[in-house]
C-alpha cells in the first residue's frame, strides 16, 4: 500500500496527485500489480508500505510519521538534502530517495547555451549561508557567480553580478528568489537589459526570458515508475533528477530585450545533439 | 391672553413645521454631505499613499533616491498634499517632499504605532520599527493629536513588494515591507468647503423659507381681507349704520356663508329698526297731540282765571271804593257800625277771592317769580309797619328784628309768604300775647322766623296745615276760641307752601300745642348780600315812608275806566281826598278833555279801555299834550296776564292791580306827586 502526502493543496501538488494516479493506474494494468491505495496527508497507518512525500513539508512529515520507506518528490536538492542531513542525526537507518524538482547543472547550462548561445557569461546569486557546487560548464560560456554579502543590499549585489554577466540564472534559493524580490530581481535585470533564465514556468510567466524546468506530470511518471519498481523488488531508486524536462519561453520578454529564441522543440533538438539525453 | 392675528397664526401653522422640517433636513444632509466629504479626504489620502507606495517600491529597492524624489514630488502636486515622504524599513526618511506640520522621524511614527489603534490591530502584539502588515491595501491614518495639527490629516501606508507566486518547493516567507510612505494631506480646503456649503445651505433654506413665508403671506390675505371687511363692516354696523353689507365674493366658503348670514341678520336688524321708530314715531305724535291738547286747555284755564279775575275784581274794587265813600257821609253810630260790617265783609271776600286766585294762579304755573336785589330790612319793616296796627288791636307785642341786606328774590313773593306766616301768628295769638319775627344767617341758609306763643299746632295737625282750607279748630286745643272775625280762610299756607315751592326755599314748622309755634323760611345764603343799592327798592322804600307826611289836597287828577262804577267810586274816593277830578270812561273822552285844555298832575288809567285803547295810549296822549312833560301816571288793571305787566313796566309806569285798597292808592299817589 503506498500512502501519499502532499504539503499543501497547491495546484501543483494536486495536478502531481491527479497525474499520479493516472500513471499509476496506466502502469497496473500493464502488468497486473497490485493496486496502490491512495491517501491524502493523514499519518499513524502501519501497514503502509510506502510513502510518497510531495513538497518539503510532506516529507519532514513523512520523515517524522512513518517508519517506512519515503519517496520525497518535488523537493529542491538543496533542500531535500538539507533535510535528509538533519534527520539522519536521529535515525540512522532509513530507507528514502527522492525526485528532485530542480534540474542537473549540465542541463541548465546545456539549455543556455542551446537557447542563447551568443550569452556567454552566467550570472549565478546565492546567499552566503548556501553553498552551491559549481557544474563543469561547456565550451564558450563562464560562471560568474557571487553571493550578497552581509551589509550589501540585494540590489546592490544584483547590480553588480547584472554588470557582469549576460544572462542571470536563477537558483532555487528562496532567500533572494522569494515572491516579494523576484518583480524587482526582474526590473532590476530588465533595466540592465540583461535576460532571467527562471527554474519553472512561475518565471517565464512573471518575466523571465525562459525556463527549463520539470511538470508535476513529468515527476509523477517518474514517481509512478518508482513505486512501481518498489512494488516489485522493494527497493527505491536513488534519489535523481527529474528525466524530463519542459522549456517555457516568454517571447514578449524576447522582443522587449531584442533577443532572437528558438521555440522550444529547436532547442530541445540542439539539446539533444548536444548530447544531453532526454526524452 | 395674549392675542395674535388669523395672519400670525396662519403663518405660525405652515412656517413652524416647515421651519422644523428645512432644519432638520438641512442637518440631515449636511451630515451625511460633511461625511461623505470626511470620506472622500480618506479615499483620497489612501489612494494617494496607496499609489505612493506602490510607485515608490521599486526605488526603495533600488535605493533611487532621484526616483523616490519623483515619486514624493508627483504625489506633492496633488491637491491639498502638504507633505510626502518615503521611510526605509528603519523609519528613516528617505526622500521626502513639501512641509510636513511635524518633523517626520522614527520617533513619531514609533510613538503612532503605540498609540495608534488600527496599527495595534494589524501589528498585534509584536511591535517592530515599522508596523507588520497582514492587510497590505490597508493605509493608516494617524491620529490628529498626534501629529500635532488637527488641520491635517496623516496617511501611512507600508511598501510591500508585489508578491509573484513561484512554485520553487520552497518555504513559504513573510512579506516584509520595504518602507513605508507618510503623506499629510491639508484638511483646509476641505473644511472651506465645508463652511462654503454650509452657508450656501443656509442662504438656500433662508431664500425658500423667505418665499414660503411670502407665499403663505399672500395666500393668509385671501382669508384676511374677508375677515377685516368683517370686522370693520360689524364695526360699522355696531355704530349704527345698519346699511352696510359685506361683499360675499370670497373664494373660502366657511366665510361666504358668515358673509351671506352676516347680511342677512343687517337686513332683519334694518327692517327691526325702522319698524320701531315708525312706532315710536306713532307714539311721539300722538303724545305730541297729548301735549298740545293738555297746553291748549292750559291755555283756556288761564284764559278763564284771568277773565274771571278781571270781572270779579272789577265790582269788588268798586264795592270797597263806594264803601270807603259811604263811610264818610253815614252820620250816626249805628249806620257806621253797619258800613263797618260791610266794609269788613268786603275785605273778607277780597282777601277770599285773592287767595283763590292766588292759588289758581299758582298751580296753573302763571306766577313766575320775578328775581332782582331786594333790601331785606326794608320789606320786613314794611310788614312791620302794616301789622302793627292789627297787633295793636289785639294788645299783641309784635317784634320784628331785621337783617339789614339784600337777596336776590321776588321781593313780592317773599312779602306774601311773610304776610301769610305774620297774619297767622297774630290771628292764632291769643290777646297780651308776642309774635317775634326774626332774621338770621344759619347753616348756610338766611332764615326767617315768624315766631308765636299762641295756641300751638298739635302733630298731626302739623301734616296738614299747608292743605287748602285745613283751619285748626278751636276745640283742637281746649281754649276758647280766638276772635271769630280775624279767623282766617284757611289757605293762607297753602298758598305759603305753593310759594315757597315755587321759590325753591324751605319751610319748617316747629310746635305743639299751647306752647306757640315757629314757622322758618329758609333762603340759601347765596341768595344774600350785604352791600347792593337798589334804585327800586329805593323808591319803594321812600315810598312806604312817606305815606303819612304829605296830603292830596288840590292835586290835579285824570281818572280813566271803562267801567263806570268804578270810575264813580274811584272818582268820589279821591274827591273825598281833597282832589280835584275829572274823569273819562273812553279814550276818545280823554282827548275832549285834553283839547278843552284841561291839565292834570297826576293821572290813573285802567289799563284795558274800549276801542281797542289802553292806559298806555292816554298816558301817551296826556303827555304830549302836556308839551311831553312826564306826567306821574297809575295804571291799574284787573288783569294779571304777564303781558300786561311786562308793557307797562317796559314804559317805566306803575301798575296796580285791582282791587286797589284805597290806602294804597293813595299812598302811591303821593310818592309819584312828590318823589323827594
């Protein structure tokens, strides 16, 4: 029996439970499993037998309520492993993967480089209290990455790493990209001309020039596939990035910051001549 | 009570409610006007620094100061901003604009969050330097007392960041504002406005109530000028004219009808009244009728009294004269006794027959007293001098105290009165007894006491003595009878008391019997003086006191009468005078006599002769045949009418009336012959 539970009722974790579902029943009938029960965010049954955990709130939960193996989906890297850090000081053993919602540095920079191959150099903000590992970037392009310094103004740090770089690509690190700074973060690089390569289509629709990014649809199969294969030999994956990816654009910002971008299919096809294998 | 006009209370009735109503409406809509106007100074201080806030996000972001600058300075140009500032989340000013009443600073936001209630209620417990926002749209509005001006009005409003939902997985973070804005908007021209539509209002209402009161005036004016025809058509009506109507064209119908009855009942007052004095008319023309049938028999009476006292006089006068003529020639005692008896007779029915018509002509209202000065004295010791001798008679001592002056009266009258109350006294005294007569001031009045000792008058007697023929008896009072010759006619105070009536004097009486009695005429002292000359009186009194010195012998004499017996008695009696006299019994005999050129030094005419002549035309004759010397003349008449008196006193002549006692005559006769 495989329990689900999601953080909240936000759209995106509903579209997942609903493409979950679908894929799962898609998949049993295939090959006649046995069929998965699904619950919604309530703890203390034993005989569950795994749990799926949708957002970072659902897994802590899930982490703290369940002795039995976790499947965390839709957690940031960052933060999954963040959590996985803290609660692995108190219970050792314990079985859990998850699928992230971010995508592979290679990828990105893959994406970049296919999208806008005349924008070489790369903007990368982080807060000083976060530590990123700086991906093997491709031929043509550099990193230029910097963190806001304490007694600096986010603007000021923004400013400065916009003067420098060609394109600014955002991390998923809610202490610069929040809801609040994001329509200044996009005014600011929007008056230094200097175009926003977001993390899911939330950015290409407040104004960021393009996204690669994963559905809720995408991670479900891929979750789906998970459960299926824990049905079968009861162990989970590791845990891994999603498989597959979306590319928004926002054409509007294009024509504003007189960029020329390929739709999204051409840059998939270059992506994918560039050899990152995606399906 | 106090009273109003129908106007007072018309205009009471519509303009009070309509007063209350504009009032109250007035403050009804002011209110809700002033409140609305509150309103919109809040929606516009909200929306200001809403907009403010939301334009000034990006420069606070970015730390632009010459954005924040153009942004405070946009929202400066709006009406009746004083002051816009943009706050960093310290509370530190970052750009501001205009003149803020009170310095802007950490302090003062800090010190209206403390007391601010809408921030307690959005920042709750947790207080930080710049309020926490849960409701992001929410401005606040500081309290006027503590931004220190009351003329204008605080809006805070915090700078949150729009909020651009992203589905990163992550936590989800508190809004935090990046700053906040402070806008003080002038309340000025709000509150002139106010004051301006408050005044509009009041003119507004004042000019409508003007033109209701104006209305309601002209309207009142179509009941009150019906009303006031009323009123002064009933005024009129009250004052008699009876022929006023009022117009019953009036649109109100309540007063067409008192109209129309108002008319109606002038209409029945008019048709009332000239009934009554048609009535009354009736009445007065037959009393009217009354009247002069009741004057013209009147009339005749007279008539009849002065006839009948001419022609009972006339042979009486003659009687007396023939019998004062019989005296001298009868030789012997026993014919003398005899004439005496018949001369007293005479006398007796004289004094009857004066009496009589004495009272007729009293009651018939011919006697009209005649009012001039009289010397008092005079006349009393005239009545003295005439009484003396019948006192004498009767061994009576009669006493007469006069008081010397004059009154204003019928001297006449007064001397016939006293006659009467003097006559009596002496007739009911008995012999050796007094009679005091007595003059004196009291008590406002001039009183004349005709006093006795005789037999006295008994109470109720005293009721009656002033009745016509009322005698007291002398059985009455138990003593012998008084001398049975002097006993009177009984009417001698009835005559008193018509007199005295007629004068308007008082007369009292005080007696009993054997103990005397007092008769008091009581004259007004107004009447009295004590200083007045008065040639008549003069010669009268001359007259009364010469009768005795001089004689007749010689004198010359016309005697004149259409009644031949009298002319015969009157003509012997003054022969036996020692006159000479010629006599004439017409006017036409006179005139022989005087174209004989005969001469006379006196002459005595009857006033009504024949042929239509009177004693006035011979005495006219005799003087101018006498080369107009005046002749001293007598006229004597036996009539009494007035107008007979008035002619022969208007020429200056003496008028005797019949019968004339022989003493008189010739008393007169000598003053005239020798005035001095």
């Amino acid at each position: 029996m495989v329990r689900l539970v999601l953080s909240d009722s936000t759209a995106p974790y509903q579209q997942f439970s609903t493409a979950l579902n679908k894929a799962l029943s898609a998949t049993s009938t295939a090959n006649k499993a046995t069929l998965p029960i699904l619950e919604l965010h309530t703890g203390g049954d034993k005989k569950t037998n795994l749990v799926i955990a949708v957002g970072i709130k659902a897994t802590e939960i899930a982490l703290a309520d369940f002795d039995v193996p976790v499947l965390s989906v839709m957690v940031p890297k960052a933060g999954y492993e963040a959590l996985l850090e803290k609660h692995l000081l108190r219970k050792k053993s314990k079985t859990i993967s998850a699928i992230y919602l971010d995508q592979p540095w290679n990828r990105q920079m893959s994406f970049i480089q296919a999208a806008l191959p005349k924008h070489g150099i790369i903007g990368i903000l982080y807060s000083p209290n976060t530590h990123i590992v700086l991906p093997r970037l491709p031929q043509g392009m550099s990193l230029n990455a910097k963190s806001v310094r304490s007694g600096e103004t986010l603007f000021a740090a923004l400013e400065n790493i916009l003067e420098s770089s060609d394109v600014l690509l955002v991390t998923p690190d809610s202490e610069i990209y929040s809801s609040s700074n994001l329509r200044n973060i996009l005014l600011t690089s929007y008056r230094k001309k200097v175009p926003l390569i977001g993390i899911s289509q939330a950015y290409v629709n407040a104004g960021a020039l393009c996204a690669i990014f994963s559905t809720p649809e995408q991670i479900a199969w891929q979750a789906a596939e998970a459960i299926i294969s824990f049905a079968q030999n009861r162990q989970l994956p590791e845990p891994q990035y999603p498989a597959s990816f979306s590319i928004g654009i926002n054409q509007q910002v294009a024509n504003s910051l007189e960029i020329e971008i390929a739709p999204p299919e051409i840059i998939r096809q270059r992506m994918e001549k560039a050899g990152e294998g995606a399906r | 009570m106090k009273q109003y006009s129908i106007r007072q209370q018309v205009a009471a009735i519509t303009f009070i409610p309509l007063f209350i109503m504009a009032i109250c409406m007035e403050i009804f809509f002011m209110q809700e006007r002033i409140r609305d106007m509150d309103n919109d100074l809040l929606k516009q201080g909200e929306l200001l620094v809403h907009h403010l806030a939301a334009n000034s996000e990006y420069g606070v972001f970015s730390n632009n100061h010459q954005m924040l600058l153009q942004a405070v300075n946009g929202a400066l140009q709006q009406q009746d901003v004083r002051g816009a500032a943009v706050l960093n989340p310290a509370s530190e000013i970052l750009s501001s604009a205009g003149r803020f009443s009170v310095l802007v600073n950490a302090e003062l936001i800090d010190k209206s969050f403390v007391e601010n209630e809408i921030v307690e209620m959005i920042g709750g417990s947790e207080r930080q330097t710049l309020a926490q926002i849960n409701k992001t749209d929410d401005a606040i509005i500081f309290k006027p007392a503590l931004t220190g001006d009351s003329k204008s009005v605080w809006f805070y409003h915090a700078i949150i960041p729009a909020q651009i939902v992203l589905d990163n997985g992550g936590e989800k973070e508190a809004i935090k504002p990046l700053g906040a804005v402070i806008v003080e908007i002038s309340k000025s021209r709000f509150e002139e406005n106010k004051s301006r539509m408050l005044w509009t209002t009041l003119s507004v209402t004042a000019l409508f109530l003007t033109i209701v009161f104006y209305a309601v005036y002209l309207a009142s004016r179509s009941i009150i000028n019906p009303i006031s025809d009323f009123s002064s058509a009933v005024q009129k009506i009250g004052e008699g004219r009876l022929d006023t109507r009022v117009s019953e064209a009036t649109s109100i119908r309540e007063l067409s009808t008192l109209a129309q009855g108002l008319n109606e009942t002038t209409i029945n007052l008019q048709q009332e009244r000239a009934n009554l004095e048609y009535r009354i008319e009736k009445a007065t023309r037959a009393l009217r009728e009354k009247k002069d049938e009741a004057e013209r028999s009147s009339e005749s009476k007279s008539h009849f009294l002065a006839v009948a006292s001419h022609d009972l006089r006339q042979p009486l006068h003659a009687a007396g004269l023939y019998i004062a003529e019989l005296q001298r020639r009868v030789q012997s005692d026993e014919q003398h006794h005899l004439v005496d008896r018949i001369e007293r007779c005479i006398e007796s029915l004289s004094s009857l027959l004066n009496a009589l018509f004495d009272i007729s002509k009293l009651d018939a209202g011919a006697v009209i007293p005649q009012i001039q000065s009289c010397n008092l004295a005079t006349i009393m010791e005239c009545l003295a001098a005439d009484f003396q001798m019948l006192a004498g008679q009767k061994d009576i001592r009669l006493v007469v105290r006069p008081l010397y002056g004059y009154i204003a009266t019928d001297s006449q009258l007064v001397e016939r009165i006293l006659v009467n109350l003097i006559g009596n006294a002496i007739r009911y005294t008995q012999r050796g007894g007094c009679v005091l007569v007595a003059c004196r001031k009291r008590n406002g009045y001039l009183c004349i006491e005709v006093r006795d000792n005789g037999i006295g008058i008994s109470e109720t007697d005293q009721k009656k003595v002033f009745r016509e023929f009322f005698q007291i008896a002398p059985e009455s009072h138990g003593q012998n009878p008084v001398d049975g010759v002097n006993k009177g006619l009984g009417l001698g105070l009835s005559i008193v008391d018509r007199l005295v009536k007629l004068l308007g004097y008082h007369i009292e009486l005080r007696s009993k019997p054997g103990n005397g009695s007092t008769f008091t005429l009581k004259i007004p002292v107004e009447n009295y003086a004590e200083h007045q000359t008065d040639v008549q009186s003069k010669l009268e009194d001359k007259a009364e006191y010469r009768v005795k010195k001089a004689s007749l012998v010689g004198t010359r004499l016309l005697v004149v009468d259409d009644d031949v017996a009298v002319l015969s008695s009157t003509s012997s009696f003054l022969r036996s005078c020692g006159c000479a006299v010629d006599f004439a019994s017409s006017f036409s005999q006179v005139e022989q006599l005087l174209s004989e050129g005969a001469e006379w030094d006196l002459v005595i005419s009857d006033y009504h002769l024949e042929d239509g002549k009177n004693g006035l035309d011979v005495i006219s004759a005799v003087r101018r045949h006498h080369n107009n010397r005046p002749t001293p003349c007598i006229l004597v008449s036996g009539d009494t009418k007035q107008s007979v008196v008035e002619a022969v006193k208007a020429n200056g002549y003496t008028l005797l009336q019949k019968p004339v006692k022989p003493g008189k005559l010739k008393s007169l006769m000598m003053h005239l012959l020798d005035p001095l």
